[in-house]
C-alpha cells in the first residue's frame, strides 16, 4: 500500500492548494485502512474454518479486496496525469510534454 502514498505524494508537491493535498491523503489512507481492516476481520474466521460461508465470504473479498485498490490506483494515476497537464505543462513546463503524451498514450499515432 506504499505505492498509493507515493502516488499522493506526487500529487501534493504538484498541487497548489495544500490543504487539497492533506485531504486527498487523508482519504486514501482512510480508504486503504477500512479496506484492509474489513479484510481481515473476513479472513480470520475463513481461517479458522468456523463455516464454508466465511471461507465463501473471504474469496469472494479476496476478489473484491483487488478490485478496490485497482479503481483507487486508477483514480489516482487519472488525477496525477490531470494535474501534470493543468499545472505544468500548460504554465510552459514542456519537458513533461513527452512523458505525459506517452503516460496518455496520445502519442501512439
């Protein structure tokens, strides 16, 4: 989960507003933390074999527990992207130029 505070990270040295930044961090690591802890308190009784139905539960988590972290990480990288073209590239930053057109793929003719 460090790769998601990375990416927050990135975003609050590029964004303007401060507090914006505090408040995107705040909420993925309150998202992140919900997520892992709900994990676990399926994964426990599936682990411990009490019925199929926690074992049934922590699968299907298991899935869902993925499938969460891979809309954050798209939201994430989307609104990193978004703020590389909105507060450098167009203040005239055109060294990210290349890299943001490759990360878009609107370089790819």
């Amino acid at each position: 989960m460090l790769l998601f505070q990375i990416i927050v990270n990135r975003i609050r040295v590029i964004d303007v507003n401060r507090k914006h930044g505090d408040h995107i961090f705040i909420a993925v690591t309150v998202y992140i933390t919900v997520v892992i802890i709900s994990g676990f308190i399926i994964w426990i009784p599936a682990r411990m074999q009490i019925s199929h139905y926690w074992e049934f539960i922590s699968a299907a988590w298991d899935r869902t527990e993925k499938c969460l972290f891979l809309i954050i990480d798209l939201a994430l990288n989307w609104y990193f992207l978004r703020m590389v073209k909105n507060n450098l590239i167009r203040n005239g930053l055109t060294k990210c130029k290349p890299v943001h057109a490759h990360a878009t793929l609107q370089g790819q003719h």
